[in-house]
C-alpha cells in the first residue's frame, strides 16, 4: 500500500488530525488578535475614560448637593431665628 502525498492539483482534501485541527485554529486566532489589538485597546480606553467621567462626575454631584443642603440648613435656621424675633420695624429696633 502506497501511500500518496497530497499535491497542489489534487482535489483531494488534506486530511488533518484533530491536534493539527487545534493548531490551525489557535494560529487563526492569534493572527485576529494581534491585527485587531490596537483597536481594541483604543476602544477599552474610550470606554474606560467614559466611566471615569461618569464616576467623577457623579461624585462631585453627591458633594455638592450635600454641601448645597448644609447651606440651606444653615439658611433654614436664620430664618428660624428671624421668625421667632419678629420682624424689625421702627418701633422694636
């Protein structure tokens, strides 16, 4: 029994064990990454940015708002203060 190799003109299809199967595939997918890396590392670093933003800015909000209620805390309590007084006229100044 003789054993035929495969030439470029026969029809034949080449006739792989799985191993080779795998290799084939992991060579495939490494070729896919290293041409798409650049551009996945630039869309994780807009997306990255993106929530950074968000966060910081969410986080300034909180502050402020807190800040702002503090503010009116104070306010409320002077008007209190200026309600429990009375007004100021002419004739209890």
């Amino acid at each position: 029994m003789e054993r035929k190799t495969p030439d470029a003109s026969s029809p034949a299809p080449k006739l792989r064990t799985p191993a080779q199967k795998q290799l084939l595939k992991r060579q495939q997918e490494l070729e896919y990454w290293k041409r798409h890396s650049k551009q996945l590392r630039s869309r994780n670093l807009i997306t990255g940015l993106t929530i950074g933003a968000f966060v910081v800015g969410l986080f300034s909000y909180t502050i402020l708002s807190v800040r702002q209620e503090k503010i009116m805390e104070e306010i409320d309590d002077e008007a209190k203060i200026f309600v429990m007084k009375g007004p100021r006229t002419g004739a209890n100044s």
